[in-house]
C-alpha cells in the first residue's frame, strides 16, 4: 500500500518527524490494522467507545476503508467514499468487513464493503479509486485565517479551565470529567472556545478545530492517512447541528445516518489539519453537516457530509448555571 509522498505542512509539525517507530499512531497499530480472515474478509476490533456504548462511527467508516483498500493496486487511490449506518454497532463483539470488487477499471476502480455483526448488516460503504491523473482544470476555496494550533488550547488544558469557574453547573461538571477519562486517539484543539461553558453565548451552526492523529503515522502510505482521517472525519462532527439549541433542548437521541467523504490532494493525518465544520440546514428530526479539511499549507484535503438523526427533549430549566 505504498503511495507517492504526500506534502508536508507548509509550517510542519515539529513534534511530529521527531518521533520513532515505537511511539506510531495507536489508529494504525491497532484501530485500523484488520485481521485477514480470508480473500476480502477481515476483522476489526475496537479500541475507543463513546459514552453512548455505541461503536464509533468515525471507527467502522476507517476499517471499511482500509478493507476496501487492500483489495486494490498500489497505484490507484481513494478519491471518494459514499456510506450508510443501518443498525447500531455492538462494543462488545468485532466486526466483519466483507469487501466486493464490484468494478476494477482502467482509471476508476469500485468497491462495496459490507460491515456485519451477529449476521446482520451494520454498514454499507462504496468506495471508488482512481489513478491519478493530472488536470489543467483547479480551482478551490480559499482557507480560512485561524490562529495556529501552537497559540491554542489543547483538550485537557481547555477542560481544566472549564472545571476550574466556580459558577460552571454540576451536570457540565460531570461531563467534562467523563471527557477528561476518555482516550481518544486523535488531539483537538478548538478555534474561539467560549471561555467558560457557564456563560456560553448563543452559537451559529459552525465551528472550527485543529485536529490530528495521536502518534506517528509517517510519509509513505497516502491509503493510511486516508483511513484515519476517515476516523477523524467522524469526531464531533453532527454536533455542529447542536450549537444553536444547546440552550433550548436536550438531546435525547442522536446517531449518524449516512456519512461522505472526497478526497483531493495527498496529506499527513498525524500533522495538524484544520476541520470546518457547518450545518446549513436542521429539520425533520435530521441534521446535515459539511466539512472541510485543510492542510495547514492551505490546500483543501477533504470535504465531508454527514446527515443524523436528532431527537430532542426541552431543558427542564432554562437556567445557564
């Protein structure tokens, strides 16, 4: 699964080229690194749950893609992939990723993952491959002017200022210490973060982070990189839909329902790339997301869309306290 090197940061990552094989991603040593069963049938197993003790969805969208990944050449790359979330995913038991070679092309190659747990389908994936080909035909959105990541707040440091105002309410006290006691395989550090949840204003449909891999992926595999941004892709993404009713509801039911990505130029998933997220629209007990994934050079990397299911319940107070 070799591939052409993907360019580094314009700024680079100078924690990241320094460390060594022992200290690589935990999304590649363990996440996204299947078992082969048998000719397109592999296992993957879990490394991270949510709170909700659902799978991740971010998690079964990479292993498909890595499965569908070993059943192609070295020399064709995923340019875009296309998914369904039919049932829930047990934590408890792996899963089965079954790949079908549904068309191998000339320049564009298809593949069908199906994800399967105790029989039954719990994801279904197409993902199309292509040769690379160059154009005269580019263009793209300019990226947004963001502080850098190293002027910003990491996870931890921004729960501990959170936990630290004496007016924040009990219930966000116990959520960020739930937080706080994951670990998740991938950094975040948010743009604008309200600066304390006690006082939070009211919030357009939009928010901006840094994110990356936890660990050291390396330069020569653009497949992998590919795979965990897939993973990546999937982290707080539907709760952009959230941000203006924080206030008013409480959600009492939210799952990811359909989840596409498009890849465009070559990127390094354990170098920080820059995730906009927005939701233009919410209604019908559903919200849709987009996002776009920057490299910190300005190239656009990736664009997302993801819709959900969200159910809500009014606050039994309004208060903010």
């Amino acid at each position: 699964m070799s591939a052409p090197e993907a360019p580094g940061d314009a700024q680079g990552d100078a924690d990241g080229d320094d460390l060594s094989g022992d200290l690589r991603s935990v999304l590649v040593t363990s996440v996204l690194n299947l078992e082969s069963l048998d000719e397109d049938l592999f296992r993957g197993r879990h490394y991270w749950v949510p709170t909700s003790q659902r799978l991740f969805g971010g998690q079964i969208v990479g292993q498909a893609l890595v499965a569908a990944a070993k059943s192609v050449s070295e020399d064709v790359h995923v340019h875009s992939l296309h998914c369904y979330f039919v049932r829930a995913g047990d934590p408890k038991v792996p899963v089965l990723y079954h790949v079908e070679r549904t068309r191998t092309g000339a320049s564009f190659s298809v593949r069908s993952v199906k994800a399967v747990q105790h029989g039954k389908a719990i994801f279904i994936c197409q993902a199309s491959f292509q040769q690379m080909q160059p154009s005269p035909l580019q263009h793209q959105f300019s990226m947004p002017t963001v502080p850098p990541p190293e002027e910003l707040l990491g996870r931890e440091a921004l729960i501990d200022q959170y936990l630290r105002d004496p007016n924040l309410h009990k219930k966000y006290q116990v959520g960020l210490n739930r937080i706080a006691a994951q670990e998740v395989p991938i950094e975040i550090k948010m743009v604008n973060p309200p600066s304390r949840l006690s006082q939070l204003p009211t919030l357009e449909p939009k928010q901006m982070f840094w994110v990356r891999a936890r660990g050291y992926i390396g330069e020569g595999d653009i497949k992998m990189h590919c795979c965990v941004a897939a993973y990546i892709s999937d982290y707080a993404f539907l709760g952009t839909a959230l941000l203006p009713h924080q206030f008013k509801y409480k959600v009492n039911f939210m799952v990811s329902l359909d989840h596409s990505m498009w890849f465009h130029a070559p990127f390094r998933a354990d170098h920080w790339m820059l995730y906009e997220c927005e939701s233009p629209w919410a209604g019908g007990s559903r919200g849709l997301v987009h996002g776009r994934l920057w490299r910190r050079d300005g190239v656009l990397a990736v664009t997302c869309a993801q819709e959900g299911v969200i159910r809500l319940k009014p606050q039994v107070s309004a208060s903010k306290l």
